[in-house]
C-alpha cells in the first residue's frame, strides 16, 4: 500500500475524481444527454409495454390503401363526414390532421367556372356545403377533437379559446411550458363544432420522439396536447388540473422547480418539469388498426367503435407523417399518440424523479472515488476489480428499477465517469513511476540535505508520496523579541529582511546537517522535523544535537555582526516526539511534504514557553534522551494551553556545560519540594542553587516568583505539581 500511496497524490487524483463526477451536471456538448437518452431506449427495447387486454385504442388508417380507393388526398369533407357518422358509437373521435382551408371541392366553388349559365348556378347554390356537412357530422357525434399546429411562424393566428376548465396549483405552469408565437387553426365552422382541439405538435426538436407534451402554450394561453384533449372528452371530464412545484401534497426542490403531474378526472400523467410525459412504447403491431376507406364504405360497421377512442390519421408514404421511436423507425405520427393514449389507460407510466439525478451523480462520486482509492491502495487490478463490481451493480440497479418502478435511471452516465476515472489515474500512476525520480529531487531539495535527496534520488522506498502515519520528532525556533527588532528597522524593512534572511541561513544549515527536514518558515519561526521522508533511528538525538548546533552557529552569527547591528539575537527551541500523519499534501500541481498531529502541536507550544522558563530549549518527555554528550535536566511538569494532559519537561545542555552531581540532587530535591507544596524548602534549595554556578538562574527565579503566587494562592490539596499554562 505504502508504494500505490507513494506513486499517487492522493488528493490531487481524488480531486480529479471529484471534478469528473460534475460533467454530467456541465454536460458538455450535450454528450451525457445523448448518452443518457440511449440508456433509456434500450431499456424500453428489451422490455416494452405489455398489450392492455381492454386496450379501447383504435386507429383509422389513411393508408396507401384507402388513397388508391378513395382519392388523393385531401378527400372531400363530405366523404370524412361519412367517416364520422360511421364512427359515432366512439367514445371520442380524433384527427391528427388540419383542416386549415375551406374544402376544395365544394360545389359552391364551381360557380366561378360557369358565370353565365343562371339555372346551373342555382342548382349548384342549392346543393350542401361539404365543410357544413362535415361540421354538422362533428356537432351530431358529440366527441370529435380536432387539432391545431402550434408554430414560430410569427403568424397573427392564436389558438381557440378552450373549451376545458383548468385548475392550477402551485408555481404557474407558464414558467415551464414550452412556448410558440402563433397557431395553425381549422377553419371556424368545424372548430367550433368539435368537443376539443389539441396541439399536434410533438414538443421537441429531437429526430426520435421519447416525451410528449401534456400543454403548450401560445403566450398567456395553455393549449392541451391531442393526446389529452382526446384523453378528457374520452372520459367525460371537463376539466385539467395541473400541479406544480409548492402545490400541496407535492413534493417541491425549490421554488419554481416545475410541473410534477397533470390529474384529469380519475387519471394521473406524471410529467417531466416542463410539462411532458415520457412514452413507455409497445409494438405498433399491438394497436388495432383498421383502413379509412374501409370505415367510409361502410365495410366496418359502425357497433365496432362501441366504447373506443378512434384516431383517424395517416401511415401513407407519401403524406410524410412518419416519426422514429427508442424501438421503432418510420411509424406514423398517430401511432405515437395512440401509444400515448394506451399507457394513460393502462397507467403505465415511465418515470424520472427529481431525486434520481441526485442519486445517479452519487453513485458516479462514490464510484469514482472508490475506483481512486483502490487503484491507490491495490494497484491497476484492485481499481479494475472496483470498477466491475460497482459498474455490474448501477446496471443492475438500472434494470431493476425501470422492471419493477418503471424508473429511468441512467446507468451510463456513472459508468462513462467511473471508466474515464479508471483510465486517468492508471495512466497518472504509471507516470508517477516514471517521473519518480527526478520529482523526489526537484521537491525535496528545497527542504533537505543534499546527502538525503540523493538517498531519496536513489531509492525512494521509504518516501510515501501522500501520507504516513510515523513516529517523529519536531523542532520549533523562533527568534526572541522580534517585535523590538521590527521596530528599529520600521524605516528600513529591506534591511530586515536580509538579516532574517541571513540568520535563517545559518539555523537552517544547522538542522540540514543533523539530517533534519525543514517543513516550513513562518516569518522568524523555523519549523523542522526529523524521522521523515526517509527513517531515522536516532531522530530524537538528532533533533537534540541539532538544537545545540544552532545556538553555537547563532553564537557566532552575533560575534560576526558585531559593529553592524546593537542587539544580540536570541532564540527558543521546542523539541517534542510523537506520532503523526506526514506527506506531500496539496493537489497533483503543486503540493507541501509536512506534517500533521497533535505532537506537532505541542512542540510548538514549548518552543512559546522556552522564554518564560528563561531557557535556550525546552523538550517533552518523549524526546528524552539519555546521553553523555549532553546533559538533560527536568524543569517542570506543564499542561499547555489548549490540551489537558500533562507533560513532563526537561531542558539540555552540551557537553562543555556539566553539573555537579551535589548541584543535580539540589534542583531534583527542590522539584519534590515543590510538588509536595513545601514552600519554604523550596525557596530554600532556589536560594542555594541560584549560588551555585549554573545555567539555570533565569529558570530558578521564573520558579521563585511563581512559589510566590502559589503561596498567596495554593493549589488544591490533590496538586501534583503539574502548572497549567494560561498563554501559547
């Protein structure tokens, strides 16, 4: 695992994964859409809508047929009369055609042709107007509808005033419903006398028909489909009503969201936001359908549309009325409102609920993820493991849900995501490999030794390029004072900086030596850690030594810059050891190798205290070493600000500066004393100490002053001697 996390940055892939799992939301070039419609007609091809057993569809067929034996179109009014006087026991009656122009062959029409011959003008005035006789035929069934052709033709031409009642609830369907600037209508005599008009129009632009619209509009003015209009008159109803988003009872994702269902009577369309209905396709081979010509020659008796709905439209090649359907190609346009019809009575509906596009990109997202992670932790093979699993489960959820809910869950989309992911971070992985070496020097030369970059150069097994879990030690410098020395340069910030730039150099160096990392310089602070990229033994001696080299390299700073600055530079260390999360964190363009962890955090803290003990150094108790190159000395037990736990702290000397052993057994009597709350034997053993030639003094009077307090105000009678810091 620890090579897979090396060869990867964990975020930046991770990242990337996340960033994919967005296209279907962006949808490029309207690719997930297409993607996403196939889905969904493939779904439909292998499981298509079942036949309903009391289906009342039935089509009259204006066919190749009934043109060779009735006429070209358009036929007669009188002759589609005769259709629907044949047609009149039909529970409604439809026309997917317009009868925008007055009937060509009315006999009145004729008149032009003999002006002069008085008595066949007057026999030719005396004979029935073939548009009023069909007019008549629609007014004497009672459920003929007739359509209209919405358009953008920028006509003057609007729709006919409804002959429908419509109840709105919720966010006004308006907002939603696709609109168009005018409307093809049939002339006013047979409008008039039908039971409804519906739009004929399909409502989109793509080339196959998968939704139609439930209304459409024409400026303030909502139109029914064909398919609903004939829907209502079928079933006696007399009123839509339409419920949107904020409706009561209705789910709402926000104002405004759109149409959730258009109710008619007893019957329910679930709908898309915009107002359409997904058609859930049969074979056209299941709808009854019989030839117009034979309706009008009577050939089909009239008893035979007992209870029907007949749709009266045309399959003829040549009056191109062919659409293309997720399973059919070239099917006349009444076809697709027949199917329509059928699902609304068998009440069949497929669906699409807002919440699955939520669900569909979570399933990419988790997949997407899951499929970076394994490949980060397994390699290529445990990714493609994920991808097959995951992938094998969304398609069978798909199936699943569109078999038994009739839910259209897209399973593309997630799988387009989750093979693109696979493919990217295989590919980043092997070029991480390759990339390795050169990326390992130009990182980390910055912040290491040039003897470690060139083990790392090397072999780079023990660097994990995105995270560990380790047992470090950790170093904070920070110059003291900072603040006065600010202000003596406050008219000269360049010079400054190159006296921190400067001092910097030589503490840096300092650690650098000792085979410390430095992680980062914040302001006049340094912080370093030893036990990483690469594993160090000895990393808490390391990180002692190194402490003592940079006062001595400081030492000397001060004595060569005698003469060009008045101060002399102090500064604290805080050392602490202990586990913590450590790598290059950031994204796959630009990342920081550190670390993280509460261990951290406390160096950093003792570091703040070092001042207020009047020590060069103070180090937690897990970096205790028992060594002979340097003296270690317990000061105090400490729990600083922001953490409960108490540690035990000590400070180091080198070896040059020794203590007696009469002066060691002096400072660990006072810390007794002191713990056990005996003042006076406590300042008693300061007072000796503080006689004795030792480093301690500043440490012994912070001690003396703090006695002080305590016996103002003394501990609690349980104290174990542990003092808890107030500031960082």
């Amino acid at each position: 695992m620890k090579k897979d996390l090396k060869k990867l940055s964990r975020f930046g892939l991770l990242a990337f994964a996340i960033f994919v799992s967005f296209l279907p939301i962006l949808n490029p070039l309207q690719i997930f859409s297409s993607l996403q419609n196939y889905s969904f007609d493939t779904f439909q091809r292998i499981l298509p809508r079942n036949v309903y057993a009391e289906d009342p569809v039935v089509i009259i067929d204006i066919d190749d047929s009934s043109l060779s034996r009735i006429g070209q179109w358009p036929w007669s009014r009188n002759q589609l009369a005769q259709l629907t006087n044949q047609a009149y026991s039909a529970a409604a009656l439809g026309f997917d055609v317009v009868f925008a122009e007055p009937d060509r062959t009315n006999p009145q029409n004729l008149i032009a042709s003999y002006p002069e011959n008085a008595v066949l003008k007057k026999e030719l005035n005396a004979l029935p107007n073939n548009d009023n006789l069909f007019a008549q035929a629609i007014e004497n069934h009672g459920t003929v509808v007739l359509g209209q052709a919405l358009n953008n033709k920028n006509k003057s031409l609007t729709p006919l005033k409804n002959k429908f009642g419509l109840v709105i609830q919720g966010d006004d369907p308006k907002l939603f419903i696709r609109n168009y600037l005018s409307a093809q209508r049939n002339i006013n005599s047979l409008d008039n006398a039908a039971a409804g008009i519906g739009s004929m129009s399909i409502g989109n632009d793509d080339s196959v028909v998968r939704l139609l619209p439930t209304f459409e509009r024409v400026d303030d003015q909502l139109v029914p489909s064909l398919a609903m209009e004939i829907t209502r008159v079928a079933v006696g109803a007399s009123t839509y009503q339409i419920k949107s988003s904020n409706a009561s009872s209705e789910e709402a994702y926000g104002a405004n969201t759109g149409i959730n269902n258009v109710k008619l009577g007893p019957l329910t369309i679930p709908t898309t936001p915009e107002g359409n209905a997904w058609v859930y396709f049969g074979p056209t081979e299941n709808i009854t359908t019989v030839s117009a010509a034979d309706v009008i020659l009577g050939i089909i008796p009239p008893e035979f549309f007992d209870g029907k709905i007949a749709l009266v439209g045309t399959s003829a090649s040549g009056l191109l009325d062919l659409r293309s359907t997720p399973t059919e190609k070239n099917i006349p346009g009444v076809t697709i409102i027949a199917q329509f019809i059928q699902q609304i009575f068998a009440n069949e509906f497929l669906q699409r609920p807002d919440w699955l596009f939520g669900a569909e990109f979570l399933a990419g997202l988790i997949l997407a993820i899951s499929i970076t992670l394994g490949i980060q932790a397994l390699g290529p093979i445990g990714g493609l493991s994920v991808l097959t699993v995951g992938s094998s489960g969304i398609v069978g959820t798909s199936y699943y849900f569109f078999k038994s809910k009739l839910f259209l869950v897209d399973p593309i989309s997630p799988l387009i995501i989750a093979l693109s992911v696979y493919v990217a971070v295989t590919f980043f992985n092997f070029l991480f490999t390759e990339l390795e070496r050169s990326r390992v020097r130009g990182a980390f030369s910055q912040y290491l030794s040039p003897e470690m970059v060139n083990r790392l150069a090397e072999s780079s097994e023990s660097l994990v390029l995105g995270g560990e879990k380790k047992e470090m030690t950790f170093l904070f410098s920070d110059i003291r004072g900072f603040t006065k020395i600010s202000e003596q340069y406050k008219d000269n910030p360049e010079a400054l900086t190159q006296l921190i730039n400067q001092l910097l150099t030589v503490l840096s160096n300092a650690i650098l030596d000792h085979g410390g990392t430095i992680d980062k310089y914040m302001g006049d602070c340094i912080m370093a850690f030893w036990n990483a990229p690469t594993d160090q033994e000895n990393h808490r001696q390391l990180a002692i030594d190194s402490a003592h080299a940079m006062h001595e390299a400081l030492s000397e700073f001060n004595n060569e810059s005698k003469g060009n600055i008045d101060f002399k530079l102090e500064i604290g260390i805080g050392i602490n050891s202990g586990e913590c999360i450590v790598g290059n964190m950031g994204s796959d363009k630009r990342f920081d190798y550190t670390v993280l962890g509460d261990a951290v955090n406390l160096a950093s803290r003792l570091e703040s205290q070092s001042s207020n003990y009047g020590l060069n150094m103070i180090m937690g108790e897990n970096s205790y070493v028992d060594d002979a190159d340097y003296q270690v000395i317990e000061i105090d037990k400490i729990a600083v600000k922001g953490k409960t736990t108490a540690q035990t702290i000590f400070t180091s000397f080198p070896a040059e500066i020794s203590f007696d052993n009469s002066v060691l057994d002096d400072h660990h009597e006072f810390l007794k004393e002191y713990r056990a709350q005996n003042w006076n034997a406590a300042n008693a053993l300061i007072d000796k100490l503080v006689s004795s030639p030792n480093e301690l003094g500043l440490y012994y009077s912070h001690m003396k002053s703090r006695i002080k307090n305590y016996m103002v105000n003394p501990p609690s009678a349980d104290w174990e001697g542990v003092y808890v810091a107030t500031n960082k």
